[in-house]
C-alpha cells in the first residue's frame, strides 16, 4: 500500500485517538488506561452468540454418542468444537448471574499478540499474576494469598503502554475476565528502559499516532 492511501486511514485514526483523550477527560477517566461502560453488554452478547450454539453442538454430540460405533468421527469432531463452546457460554452465564464485577491487582507476567480467527486482525493479551482485592475502600489485598495467572484481552493503545514487570489493577468480570477498567500502578524495574509510568501514556499516544492501526476503540465494547 503505498504512503499516500495510508494516510487518509493514519489521519483518521489520529481523530479517533484524540476524541478518546477529550472523552477520557470529560468522563474523569483519564487515569485507566482502559476503561468499558458496556463491558456487560459484550458478555449478553457473548452468551447469546455461545449459549445456543452450545446447546446444538451438545445435543448433536449426544445424538451421535447414542449412535456409536458408526458415528466415532462424528463424535471426535462435535466434541472438539462443543467442548470450547460450552466452555465459553458457561463462563458468560455465571458472570450474567453475578451482580458486579471484581477487583484486582497483579503484576504481569507476559504480554504477547497473535492474529485473530483467518488472520483478521490481531488480538492482544496479558497474563498477570493477580490477587483479589478486598475491603470496602478497596485496598485490602492478602499478600499471602496465591496470585492466579489470569489472561486479559486488551486493546492496542493499552499494549503500548504496559511491558512484563509493570503492577495494575483490573476491574473485571471474574469468569468471563471482561475488562470494566485497567490502571497502571507502578512500572517494572526492567520496563520501557526506566521510563515512568506516568510518562508511558503520552509516548504510547505519540507511537499509535504515528503508525497505521485497527479500528477497535479502547474506550468501548469489547
């Protein structure tokens, strides 16, 4: 693609980042790196996605179940795609059942990104090593208590500001682990080559300005 068709899509996204800066500002929320207000919507959406495609796989492996042995590869390929369906509807549910989300802090462990289902795209994650925070102010967290390597779908703008090493603090759903807010606490003595943390925003902005991106908006949905 040559430079001057990517920059029409570049000035776009520029425009898209700074009405999240001025939408961050305005809400009081220019403190999370990331921040959902309709982080329940996307799990109602995931669970009317999985829950009936896993009862049609379940039942279908059922059905060929009772019909072995004729019916072995028949059983092996349902299984393979009913198992992860099930999975994924059962956490959607068990976190629509629960009236609000958790809090928790951690330090993470790893930061990687794959592509997505056909290569569209690119999904990114963290592993963190999370206690629960407990307390009415929210500021009790038992330091001995086992961390939980918890995995993290995160946007773009999010993977540029954080690095292995860094502590944050994570408003999730505790199934699903549906991010409602991400803050940065304190930056990892090997991170960023000793950048601050409170420094790392605004070179995150500066390196996504710069360089062509998704579409996906850090500030909603998932």
């Amino acid at each position: 693609m040559s430079k001057d068709r990517r920059q029409p899509r570049d000035r776009r996204r520029e425009m898209e980042l700074e009405a999240q800066r001025v939408r961050a500002q305005e809400l009081g929320l220019d403190r999370y790196l990331e921040y959902r207000d309709n982080a329940r919507l996307g799990i109602i959406r995931r669970a009317a996605i999985y829950v009936p495609s896993g009862l049609v796989l379940t039942g279908l492996l059922a059905v060929a179940i009772v019909n072995l042995p004729n019916s072995i590869v028949a059983v092996i390929v349902l299984a393979i795609f009913s198992v992860p369906v099930d999975m994924e509807a059962t956490q959607a549910v068990r976190d629509l059942l629960r009236k609000e989300p958790v809090t928790s802090r951690g330090v993470i462990d790893r930061q990687w990104a794959k592509s997505r289902f056909m290569f569209v795209g690119r999904v990114r994650y963290l592993l963190v090593d999370l206690r629960r925070v407990e307390g009415q102010g929210g500021d009790l967290v038992d330091p001995g208590a086992k961390a939980k390597g918890t995995l993290f779908e995160i946007e773009e703008l999010t993977n540029h500001q954080l690095h292995p090493g860094d502590e944050i603090e994570v408003v999730h759903w505790p199934h699903t682990n549906a991010i409602v807010s991400l803050e940065l606490l304190s930056s990892g003595v090997d991170a960023n080559k000793g950048a601050k943390a409170s420094e790392r925003p605004n070179k995150a902005w500066e390196e996504l300005d710069r360089g062509p991106s998704g579409n996906t908006n850090p500030w909603t949905g998932l």
